[in-house]
C-alpha cells in the first residue's frame, strides 16, 4: 500500500496481486491492497486537502459483492463504492474529494455495506486554509431583462466560422439573437438556420471569460438544459488561459458536458491535452440518464483537484482522470487557470450534419454557472 509519510491504518491485511491492472499507467499504485481497512489516519496541519483513493478490484470480488461508503473528519464523502460494478476487474479506479482537517490529522473511515473494504493508496495535498464548506469565488445567474446580452464584465465572444477545427458548419456571432437572456432567469445561446442564405447556413454563439474570469481547481458546475436533434453539439467547458501563447492541446481543455444531439441522453465529460509523437490525448469517460437530457435542467460539473479531475451529473460522480495514472508521453496540464465557455455547435466531425428531424432554432438554456472552492 502507497500513502503519505505517518500514515497509520487500523484493521485489515496486505493481500498482493501481480496481475495486470488496467487504465494506469502506474500500476504498481495498484498491485497491494489494504483489504478490511476500516481507518486511516494521516498527520497533518490545519487546512483544505484534497484526497484522492486508489481503488482497484485485483482481488476476484465481483459486482455487489464489495460495497463501502468512505467518511472523512465524520462526514460521507463517497458512498457504495462498488469497483467491480463501475470500473470491472483489474481496472484502476478512484475516489476524490475535498475536507477540511483542523485537529492535527486526516481521519478516514471506511463502513462496509457488503463484504471487506479496500484501499490502495492515497494521496492528499493541501489547498489552503481550513474552510467549513466550500464557497462561491465566482458566478453568474443571467438575471436581467429579455434580450439583454451576457454581462460583458464577465463574458467575451468567439466569432466567426471556417470550422473551428472539427469542420462546424455554424459561423459565431455576438447578435442578441444567438445568445440573450430569455427574462425567465436564464440566458439562451440559440443555433439558428440562417433563412436568408442556402440550408447548410447557420448561426449561434459561443461565450467565454477568457480575459475576464479565469480559475485554479474547485468545482466548475453550471444548470443547464440542453437541445436535442441530430447535428447539434451543447457544450460546457474550460480551457487554459494560456491557449493564446500556447495553442491547444498543450492549453489543455475540460469538457465538463457535451451532448451529441442524436444522442441526448449521454453526457460525455472529458480531458484534452498533448501527447509526444501523438494526436491529442483525450481522457474520461460518459453516463446515460434514464431520460433524454433536453428534457429538463441538469446540474454538469468537473470537480478539479491537484492531480485529479471527476466529471458529475447532477452531484454524482461518473468518470475520473488521475495524473498518476498517465503515461510518460502525455502531459498534465491541469495545474494552471482555466477560463470557462459555453456554446452550441452545428454540424461537424463528431454530431454530423442536421437533417430534416432536427428543428430550428435550438436553443441551450442556462440558468446559473458557478466556481466553488
């Protein structure tokens, strides 16, 4: 088992495994497990830590066979881990979160639900002073009258067509009517079919704070209800403010939600950045709702940490990407501020084109967007 200096455990054993475990480049983080754990304890001083747990089902348990909740300084931080049900055997799997510790050390509990917990390693890093609860340090609710634009103190614009580098057939514009507030709380970033061109014209909007707003780790999250119909592509993201000097990929971009419009009910979360030799590496992973997403508000989310991202749907987890689990040839770039965008897509290399089932104007509605840390 691989923890921080002083670490302590009470309860279970160190059972080994020298099978191969998959999705880590890392895998030696894997191989011993703690199995039966039920504390560890870790000095500390004061302050936020984030926490990241390997987990890796090495050990032959299947599906509901391993159940545990996580609680750490007292409080439920990860409930029925089951790593077998969401990762399968051999698969390199993680729990991350954030807790304050103010006494003079990290204290983990994990509570069996079924059979014996477990635990690979864990790594913890401090983010700052201690703090109850997380706090807002930026945010927009899109209050104001119909048809008033994003505020420009927060938001900028990327205009234009020529693609974006995926073969969109939409061009950007800063027109009200491709993104305004609808007076109803929300702000509406609307695809249209241009009427006065040929059909394979379109407009619509893509909004950021680059310049304006920009962050380091915390939970990015924005309610929003998404459009559905073949050919468009919702999105809310993030990438580095260094993406003017740098250029994508080594900016690096988080894909907190995209929908592929023929396809709304999955949400896909993702991490961009470089690889030697290579195309662009993208890393996380995607979760279906039991009804299509364009139906009503969903909470998306990322939730950025030192050496670990997790995409959420409506507060619950579904794919995490962890930089030990990188190979040498990738690149974590995730340790500089991240500006946030918000747009609609048409067309392209991943939804393709629009067809006569796709209506027009589709719109994305936003309710809030917030950075808690």
């Amino acid at each position: 088992m691989t923890s921080p200096h002083g670490t302590e455990w009470s309860g279970g054993r160190i059972a080994c495994s020298a099978g191969t475990v998959y999705g880590t480049a890392t895998q030696n983080l894997y191989r011993c497990t703690l199995l039966g754990v039920r504390r560890v304890t870790v000095p500390l001083p004061p302050g936020t830590y984030a926490v990241t747990l390997f987990l890796a089902e090495t050990l032959g348990a299947g599906p509901r066979s391993r159940v545990f909740d996580v609680q750490a300084e007292g409080r439920t931080v990860a409930s029925a881990i089951d790593v077998a049900a969401a990762a399968g055997p051999q698969q390199a799997y993680h729990a991350v979160f954030t807790t304050p510790v103010t006494d003079g050390g990290l204290d983990l509990r994990f509570v069996a639900r079924v059979g014996e917990p477990i635990l690979s390693a864990l790594e913890v890093t401090r983010l700052g002073p201690p703090a109850a609860a997380p706090r807002i340090v930026w945010s927009d609710d899109f209050s104001g009258p119909q048809g008033s634009p994003p505020n420009p103190r927060d938001w900028t614009y990327d205009t234009g067509g020529g693609g974006w580098g995926n073969h969109e057939l939409q061009r950007y514009t800063r027109s009200p009517a491709n993104a305004a507030f609808d007076g109803r709380g929300d702000l509406a970033i609307v695809a249209r079919r241009d009427l006065d061109a040929d059909q394979g014209s379109y407009t619509s909007a893509r909004i950021k704070t680059e310049g304006r707003f920009a962050f380091r780790y915390g939970r990015l999250e924005a309610r929003i209800k998404v459009p559905a119909g073949r050919g468009l592509l919702p999105a809310f993201w993030a990438t580095g403010e260094s993406l003017p000097r740098i250029g994508w990929p080594n900016s690096g971009e988080l894909d907190a939600m995209e929908v592929v419009g023929s396809r709304p009910n999955v949400v896909h979360g993702s991490a961009h950045g470089p690889q030697v030799g290579a195309d662009p590496y993208m890393l996380g992973g995607a979760t279906a709702s039991s009804e299509p997403l364009d139906r009503r508000f969903h909470v998306y989310g990322v939730l950025w940490l030192p050496g670990a991202l997790q995409f959420q749907l409506d507060g619950k987890p579904y794919a995490t990407v962890v930089q030990a689990d990188l190979p040498s040839d990738q690149r974590w770039v995730f340790d500089d501020p991240f500006s946030i965008l918000l747009d609609v897509a048409v067309g392209g290399d991943w939804p393709g084109s629009p067809d006569a089932t796709t209506n027009f104007p589709a719109s994305m509605l936003v309710d809030w967007v917030r950075v808690t840390r």
